[in-house]
C-alpha cells in the first residue's frame, strides 16, 4: 500500500504491533489521537507469541509493583470483554516455597501485596496439595495469589488492535522502517517518509534497531509444552526465586514456572540467558530447566511435551520498561523493554504513555520509567549487558 | 491366537501381533477420541502421523493405537 | 550409544542402507518407530526376504519403537525409546524416513470409517478386520490400486476406485511407463488382479457422510453425482516426503524432498538421504537409493557407485512422472467449505483460516499447526489451499517425555 509522503500521517505513529504497542493504539485512539501501526511483520510476533501470557504481579522493587499491579488490575476488569480465544483463565497464583526461609518471604510478599491491595494468603503444606495434588508433598507451602490469571497474548494482541482499528487507527502490514527523526519523520524501506507528531518506538528488542544506543538486551527464554493434561495443574505456579532469577545481572538462570493454559495443556518455564541469541534450543539449559521442574512436581516427568521454543525478553538493566520521550527528544517516544512483565503491564504501560501524550494527568508515577534515567555509553557489541550509569 | 483387553471396560477378543488401532477399529467400538470441538474421531492415516487414533492405555495418555501392538490385559481408554 | 553409521527409518530404504553399510564392516544402529521393520510398504509381513538375519547381525543394534526427538547437537541425536532416552553419537547418517500420504480435507473427512488410502491399507496390513465390508477408495495415483488390491485380498468388497486424474492424464502415464517395464508389470498384475472392480478416471469425493460414523460417500463420477453407501472410504492424493527431520539438521530441502548430490549427500556433510527422502518414487528407487547411500557412507565398494548413480537417474525419472501426472485438480480444492475443519488436532475450519494471509498469523491466532501432528496433516493442505509454506521445525520432532527433553544435558 502506498502511503503519503511528507504530509502528516497521524497524531501518533507506533513502530512494533506487539502487545505494548497494541494496546497504545487502543489507548491514543480512545483519546480521539489519530493513530497509525506500522508492523514489519505479523502483530504480535515478537515476544508477544513467545511468552508465558501470566498475568502477574511482581514486587522486585516498588515501580515494578506499582506497573504490575495497575495492569493487571486492568486486565482484571476487562475480562468479560475480551473473546473466549484470548482464552482469560482466572487460575490465580502459587508462589511455592522450598524452605523455611521462602515461608518467611512468602509472608513478607503478602504483607507487601495487602499493602497495595492485592489480595493473597499463605498456605501451609497440606492445603496446598489440596489446591495442587500434583506437587510435591514436601514443599512446606505456598502464598496463594487467587486474581491473578493467565491469557493467551496474540488473541488479546489481536483484540487490542480490532478494537484500536474500529476507533479510527489504521495498521499498516508489512511497513519496515528504517530510521526515525526527532522531527517526526520516519523513513520507511520502500523509501517513503512518514510524518507524525509523535512517533512512538514500540518494536520490543527491535527497537535497538532504530536508536541503537538504546540500552536493551534480549533476553532468551525458552518453553515448552505439553499435551493435554486437564487439571494436572490448577494455579499458576512458579518459585519464590522466580523473581531473583529474573532480576539476575547476568548469566543463565532457570526457575520454576509452570500454567495450566485453557486447552488442557500445560506450559512450563522459565529460564533467562543473556548471552544467546540464537534461536535454536540450547538443550543443556532446557534440561535445567525441565530437572527444576520436576523438583517441584515430579509426576511432569512422564507427561508428553510437543513443541519447544523460544523467545527474547527485551531487558533493560534494572529491568523496568522505557516509557516516555526518547533521552534528549521531543517527538520520539519509547514503549519497550518489558522484560517478563510485557502482557502484565500492556494496558498499564498504554494508559500511561497516552495520558502523557494528551497532557492528562497520568494514574502512576511516571519517574521510575523515565528512559531518561539512562544516561547513554553505547553499548558494546554483546556478550554482556551495556555499561549504563544511574 | 487371541488376545483378550479392556476398551472402555468392555472386553474385547482380538487376534495376536495386530495394532491396537487396528483391534479397535475392526472389532465395534469405532471412535478412539473425542476431537477438541467434541467430534468422535478414529484411527486415519495409520502410520504414526496424524495422531487421531490416540488412546490412554493402562493409564499413560495419548498412545498412538497404530504403533502399539495388542498385549493380553491391555486397558485402554478413550480421551477427550 | 555410538554408531559409525546410524540408519533413521527401517523401510526398504532403510534396510538396504543398514545391509550396504553392515557388508562394509561398519557399526550400524538402525531406528524406527513402529515395533517392526518394513516401514509402510512392508507392513505386517512376518519375514523380509533378503532381512531376516540381518536383525541378528553383530554390527547391527537394531531399536524398533524408537523416535528421534531432536538433534542437540551436530553428529548426536536424541532418541525416546520404551527403555528411556538415549543420546545416539554418529560419524554418519542415513535419513530414510520415507513420506506420508497427502491427506486433503473434504466435508466429512473425520467421521470415523474415513482414512487415508495408504492409511486403510496399513490398518489392514496391521491386522483390521474388513471381510464383507464395503470399501470406496479415492483420490489419486497408483497408491489407490494397491491399496484397493491389499483390501480385496483381505476380503472386502471395493464398490469404487475413484481416480481424481482425467482418461487422458492416465493415458499419458501408461504409455509413458513404458520405459519402465517392471513398472508396467506390476500395474499389470494389479490391474489383472483389480478386474471387476469399478475403476473411474475423472472422478472424486465431493462428501463423506454418516451420523458418528461413515455411513456412505458422494462422489463427482465424470459428469454424474454418486452415491455410494459403505463402510469404510480411503482417500488420498498421493505421497509427500517426511522432511521434518531433515529440516531440523539442516539439510537444504529441493520443494518437497531432501537436495542430494550423486552420492546422496545431503548439503549437511555427514547425512545422507535415501528413499522417498530424495523424492516420492518408490520401493525400487528406495531400495537402490539405500544400497548407494549405504556404501557411499561407509566409504567403500567405491567402484561398484557409478553403476548404482546411473540405475537411480532411471528412479528419479520415474519419480517425476508420479508428479507430473497425479497433481491435485482445483476441483478438489474447492470442494473445502467454510465449516471443513483442516487442522484437525485443533479443530480449525477452512473459514476461520481462509480470513489469514500467512501461516505463522494463522497459526498464532488459530492454534492450527500447533496440536500434536505438529502441522504434518494440515501443511501440506494449507499449502494447496492458501499457498502457505511452513519451513519451521521444533523439536520435539514427535511429542517426547519432558523426562526424555531433560536428558540432553550435555550434548
């Protein structure tokens, strides 16, 4: 499709058709922006189709909770708006603990959570193979977290984008661009020029692409899953190290991490590389992963897996996303670098970027998401996470 | 020779060395599984690939019936 | 486990390829999936002439019900066997996994009673009772007479073989068969043996129908609608080469089937291919194509290759005749309606994928492609229909224990 040149094509224009940049259409055209999508590829390609699709909050630091608790809140009243095949499956949460020690952080989580309104309870040892007969009997317990939930992200990407499409956006297939100006000026492969107010690089860990100074890594992570197995598990589960694993500098790391999607089928994760970007399975760590896993439910050893894949986590160094103008822009806007937390906090990140973008008084506190935070040493050709100064 | 097993708890006599898949599907019962949208479905491309003639048998699910020879006291299941 | 010569895939292919490599003196491990040798064709004969002591053979390991899960790593494989995992360490590679019938959707194809051609003859094969039983077979190529044959020596009566392919397309076949002559004598022998039986060019399924089961089939017979009531219909369109394996090594892939050099090597130095593997042409052609594959990759008889290359240039004509004369016919293309499910493993109707344009979206927004057939069924159908390629292979490369996935800790 041909598309007009030096004229202004929107109010906004977002790079990347994945979950954050879905959800921003929806959230600009609700605000009567003008909005335009343009996807290289297929929405949702990215690490929107790779993902775990939970719903999760996580508390590795304030503005993470804050982020996670918001959208899943959102997401939470939007349910019964969302098609069946987005496959919302109120499942709640375990964050299972192996010893003592995790008892007591899981009693500390709770605290926290109660604290921002989140409900939750610590579970000992038996009921928690009342909720979950398929762990292992010698976990001493759990903190459930019954909200929490689990989708099945391209469906809920391809819904946001319907619904931002039925309020005037325009998608764009197939639209590769090649570089962007802080004038508002996006320069596409075909050789066409595409102007807007605002452009807003929503790509994931493509966004490197465009501002290559941009400090974010992907971050492997590798799945796999099973036949169906209905109600092997119920909740979600994943280990109260989960969040040290994901917060890790560098290095491989696995934790425990396992759903039940609404097929039947049971997905299981998780592990975090820094230095592959290969998309091939690196099978001494999907090992790893898998030995975790039957630590804690040993019966998953003899259930079928049928594929395995993997994905990259857009990670930025202290693992909070970039929401807001791009360091020293003014038109140039960033939604990405989401890490694990992308789909959590999809709606969240949208509504806050756009009340920014209207001038509307946004519901969190933008400061801990500023991209600004950086301040930019370009980045060494990777094997480890770039140099950045706080 | 024959063999005697169990489908959903009725037992068949079948002859010895044939599929499981072929077993059932000779001798009556004619669906394996239930499809996904709640279709019965039977064994279809009988080699292994298409995955339609899935049984649970003695307990351990979604064994393809073309690839399991029959074995005196088999129990099998339907799924789905 | 270590192999000088690991064999994927014991049909004629494969056989020839364990015998060839064994007459070297080399340590073979042969590996299949099914619990017998013989793959499709040689299918629940108790005793293959030329075979039955190679099993015995000190050189030779020999694992039936083995599939191969993935390749970890270069030169290793990842095998799930009844006994546990095993990590298979070889110098070379055979890959002779043969192919598997083109299955197309049409409205009522997964009633029970309706299979494959080849699938209805290796369920009888594998022991189906179907004495007394009604049986259309439909779709096309020669696969359709032997089925019908295998079906009538068990005892069934074969109402229709409906041939999708027109008078003259069949004319043109036959005389071009006779540069093959043990080709033309074995159609001979089927024809001979499938005298009385209806046989009709120019003729497909339009339907299958029945109430939880098959209880008759329409059928496009020429210019005239028939009916047909019977127990059992097998419908195919011929064969496509299994490239999963393949794929996932890495070897380049020519349209459907393995690229191979002279010696059958494929563009990954140490495998081969053999058999349907290099293009659908038969036991003749798989049985060659293992014996040359064998010896090429033990490295010996090298005098004895030039010979083999020449008989195989004969083969893969014959191949390229299959696929020129028996192409799917747009008519049974469009015979898929909006309510046809395509990818049966997840119940996916044509209509629901028909609003897509590429297979990666379809498959993300419809779960097609992502049951456990891992798309084998509903590639090859979405490529006719929507002109979808899908190149990707996954592992697992058949659904594995999570147990056998954690095994390769240390390729």
């Amino acid at each position: 499709m041909r598309l007009t040149t030096q004229s202004t094509t929107a109010d906004v224009l977002i790079i990347g058709a994945g979950i954050v940049g879905s959800a921003l259409a929806e959230s600009c055209a609700r605000r009567g922006l003008r909005v335009a999508i343009l996807e290289k590829d297929i929405p949702a390609g990215g690490a929107t189709a790779a993902g775990m699709g939970h719903l999760v909050v996580l508390d590795g630091n304030p503005a993470e909770l804050a982020l996670s608790n918001d959208g899943l809140q959102r997401w939470r009243t939007r349910q019964s708006q969302m098609p069946g095949a987005a496959e919302y499956t109120a499942c709640g949460t375990l964050w299972v603990a192996r010893s003592d020690a995790e008892m007591a952080e899981a009693e500390r989580k709770r605290a926290q959570y109660a604290e921002h309104g989140l409900a939750s309870e610590v579970v000992g040892s038996q009921a928690l193979h009342e909720l979950e007969p398929n762990l292992s009997p010698e976990l001493p317990g759990a903190l459930h977290v019954p909200n929490e939930a689990v989708i099945y992200p391209p469906v809920a990407c391809h819904w946001l984008l319907q619904n931002a499409i039925a309020l005037g956006a325009t998608l764009y297939r197939n639209t590769h661009v090649v570089t962007v100006e802080d004038d508002g000026g996006v320069l596409l492969a075909d050789g066409s020029v595409l102007r807007a107010e605002r452009v807003v690089i929503a790509a994931g860990c493509q966004s490197v692409e465009l501002l290559p100074d941009l400090p974010l890594v992907p971050r492997k992570g590798q799945l796999v899953i099973t036949e169906r197995y209905p109600q092997f598990v119920r909740h979600q589960l994943v280990e109260l190290g989960y969040i040290q694993s994901a917060h890790d500098q560098s290095g491989d790391s696995v934790a425990f991490n396992v759903q039940p999607r609404a097929t039947g089928q049971i997905l299981i994760g998780s592990s975090r590389q820094y230095d592959d970007t290969s998309r091939e399975i690196d099978w001494p760590l999907l090992s790893k992963m898998l030995a975790r896993a039957f630590l804690f439910a040993p019966g998953l050893e003899n259930l079928q897996g049928i594929r395995s894949w993997c994905g990259f986590r857009p990670a930025t160094p202290d693992k909070l996303p970039l929401l807001g103008k791009a360091p020293g822009c003014e038109r140039i806007w960033l939604a990405t670098g989401h890490e694990g937390l992308g789909i959590t906090t999809a709606l969240a990140s949208a509504e806050l970027l756009a009340a920014m973008m209207a001038g509307e008084a946004p519901s969190l506190d933008p400061g801990p998401y500023d991209p600004s935070r950086f301040v930019y040493v370009k980045p060494m050709r990777s094997t480890t996470p770039p140099k950045v100064m706080q | 020779m024959t063999v005697r097993l169990l489908f959903e708890n009725q037992a068949l006599e079948v002859q010895e060395g044939i599929t499981l898949a072929a077993a059932l599907a000779g001798t009556g019962p004619i669906g394996f599984r239930y499809s996904v949208s709640g279709e019965p479905r039977a064994a279809f491309c009988g080699m292994g690939t298409c995955f339609e003639c899935r049984v649970t048998v003695d307990g351990i699910a979604h064994q393809r019936a073309c690839q399991i020879i029959v074995r005196d006291g088999m129990e099998v299941r339907r799924e789905g | 486990m270590k192999a000088d010569i690991a064999v994927i895939g014991a049909g004629p292919g494969g056989l020839a390829a364990a015998a060839a490599a064994l007459s070297c003196k080399r340590q073979v491990v042969l590996i299949d999936d099914n619990p017998g040798i013989g793959g499709q064709i040689w299918r629940g004969i108790p005793s293959i002439a030329g075979y039955s002591t190679m099993l015995n053979h000190p050189g030779l390991r020999y694992l039936p019900s083995a599939r191969v899960v993935a390749a970890p790593a270069g030169g290793q494989l990842l095998l799930e066997t009844p006994n546990g995992p095993i990590i298979l360490r070889y110098a070379r590679l055979i890959v002779a996994t043969g192919a598997r019938e083109f299955l197309f959707p049409f409205p009522g194809w997964t009633l029970p009673g309706v299979m494959g051609a080849g699938g209805l003859q290796a369920m009888v094969k594998s022991g189906m009772c179907v004495s007394g039983q009604r049986v259309v077979l439909a779709g096309t190529g020669p696969l359709l007479l032997a089925a019908a044959d295998t079906l009538k020596r068990a005892g069934a009566e074969v109402s229709l073989i409906a041939e999708q392919a027109q008078g003259a397309a069949l004319m043109r076949f036959a005389i071009s068969l006779r540069s093959f002559p043990s080709k033309l004598k074995q159609a001979g022998h089927l024809l001979w043996s499938l005298r009385g039986t209806p046989y009709h060019p120019d003729s497909y399924v339009t339907s299958a129908f029945g109430h939880d089961r098959l209880h008759g089939v329409h059928v496009q017979s020429g210019s005239k609608p028939v009916k047909i009531h019977c127990d059992w219909l097998g419908v195919g369109y011929g064969l496509k080469p299994n490239t999963e394996l393949l794929l996932t090594l890495g070897c380049a892939i020519d349209g459907d089937h393995a690229e191979v050099d002279d010696h059958l090597r494929t563009s990954v130095p140490e495998i081969y291919a053999a058999g349907e593997s290099t293009g659908v042409g038969g036991l003749d052609k798989a049985s060659l194509e293992g014996q040359l594959a064998g010896l090429a990759a033990a490295e010996c008889a090298i005098a004895a290759l030039p010979a083999l290359i020449r008989q195989r240039d004969r083969h893969m004509r014959f191949a390229g005749l299959l696929t020129r004369h028996f192409a799917l016919r747009p008519e049974i293309i469009s015979q898929v309606t909006d309510n046809t499910i395509v990818c049966r493993c997840e119940d996916v109707t044509h209509g629901r994928l028909s609003t897509f344009g590429n297979w990666r979206e379809a498959k993300l927004q419809t779960r097609c492609g992502m049951g456990p057939c891992q798309g084998r069924l509903c590639a090859s159908a979405c490529e006719s229909l929507y002109g979808w390629r899908n190149t990707i292979s996954r592992p697992p490369l058949q659904p594995a224990k999570l147990a056998t996935l954690a095994s390769a800790t240390n390729p």
